[in-house]
C-alpha cells in the first residue's frame, strides 16, 4: 500500500468547551514511514495524539473542527476500542505496563489472537525482556518499561503505531538505543509510526519525516534530515541558544520581525 495511511486536515480541539488547545493542524503520515511530531511541552503534541487515538473525551475535550481520515475513512469521534481494532494502537506516555503483573503476562495480556507477531517474535527484538520474563513490571528501569510496553502494542497488531514521549525520563544512552530498535523492528515489521517527542534530536534522528509544533500549531514541516539541518529548527529545537531557551520560537520571530520593518 502506497500514499498516507493517516491524515489529518485544519484540525482544532477544544478543551472543556472554552480553552483552544490546537488549531489548524494539519499532518500527513505516509504508510511505512515514521513521522516525528516534536516542540516544547505544552506545544499542542499530545492533544493531537489523543485525537488521531480516541482519547479526547476522558479529558473533557472535543474536535470542534477539521477532519481525520485513517486509510481514507473519517475516524473523528470513534471510540479507542475501535480504532484499535481498526489497527491504530497507542503507547500512552504513562500508565503503560501492569505493574503487578510480570514482563510474560504483559506480553501474554497484549497477545491478540491468531494475530502476526508471535511473543517469541517480541522476545527476540528485546533480548533484555527475554532474560527476565518473570520479574514484576513494576520492579523494571524506565527504559525496560518503555521496551515492554512497545513490545506490548506490536502484539496487538498494529499498522499505525502512536507513540507518546518515548523518552520522557531516560538517560541519553538509553533513548539513543530505545530510538534505534524502534526504528529497525517498525521498518522489519512494516510498520507506521507517529512519534509525539520532546526530544526533537532522538526523534528527528530515526524519522523520515517532522512536523515541529509551538503553541497548538504547525510551524515546520519537512524531510526529517531537512529540518535538523534547519537553521531556525536548530536553534529554537534542537539546542537552540540562550535567547531561544528563554522564550518560544513565535515570540522571537516575532520580534525579529519587527525589528526588520522598524529598523
């Protein structure tokens, strides 16, 4: 299958009937690729997410307008366990593993019927959930819960993976080897993936494309490789100096702006 297997089209939701959290959204997410949504928090990413994913309502939020096409099917408004069903499967930012539960009865828990991926399949993509299947989840490092927890959505079967902060809280070394096994187990798999990050750097690193977000809208867009190779993109996301840090990309821009039609 060729073309976008999600689309989202001048996407606005409202959180409880008052407060604006995105507008005008737009993204494309091609079949087979991995697609990085990154910015700052608060930036809009995980709204966004929970649209494509079903999750609005639990928060007291609504899609006020726009539309969301998966496979070339309006999906707005579908409940979770359907787009689940549907093939859309989503790696919340917390609450991800059963604690109680040990790393096989996760998997098993997650193992969907007559589905692809087989447990021994997952096993073998993450050699150190192998080793201990029958320590607690709950006693894992934070890297170990991320890797069963992805391990987890493949044994439901996706064909797009939804992915919140996947290195929200780990050290540099281990996002660097978290990014690269997803990267080579989603393009073995044939997979699609959004990736919602912070850290724009690891994300933008193993992505065919990014969309960067700041205050609830799209500001770039682009060929991953393009957009680290940015220069407003490196300064205000992915390092970025002092000034940057200080302030949002659209109040710098905006300053800039004015100081060229004044000056």
């Amino acid at each position: 299958m060729t073309g976008n297997i999600l689309e989202v089209r001048q996407l606005e939701v409202v959180y409880h009937r008052v407060a604006t959290a995105i507008q005008g959204v737009s993204l494309d997410v091609p079949t087979g690729s991995i697609v990085a949504l990154v910015g700052t928090n608060g930036a809009g990413k995980t709204t966004t997410l929970r649209a494509i994913s079903g999750f609005l309502p639990s928060e007291d939020a609504n899609i006020t307008d726009g539309e969301i096409t998966f496979r070339g099917r309006r999906i707005n408004g579908r409940m979770p366990h359907e787009l689940a069903r549907a093939g859309i499967i989503l790696v919340p930012e917390r609450d991800k593993v059963f604690a109680t539960l040990d790393i096989k009865e996760n998997l098993e828990f997650a193992s969907r019927e007559g589905g692809q991926i087989t447990l021994d399949r997952i096993l073998s993509y993450f050699p150190r959930l192998a080793e201990r299947q029958t320590q607690l989840a709950g006693y894992l490092s934070g890297g170990e819960k991320q890797m069963l927890a992805i391990g987890m959505a493949l044994l439901c079967g996706p064909s797009l993976l939804l992915i919140d902060e996947l290195s929200l809280g780990l050290a540099p070394i281990v996002i660097k080897e978290l990014m690269e096994r997803l990267r080579r187990v989603t393009k073995e798999l044939g997979l699609t993936v959004l990736l919602v990050e912070q850290n724009a750097n690891a994300a933008l690193a193993i992505s065919d494309f990014g969309y960067v977000m700041e205050g609830g809208r799209v500001v770039f867009s682009g060929n991953a490789m393009e957009l680290m190779s940015h220069p407003d993109v490196r300064e205000f996301y992915l390092g970025g100096s002092a000034q940057a840090k200080a302030k949002s990309y659209r109040d710098i821009k905006q300053y800039r702006r004015k100081r060229r039609w004044w000056g």
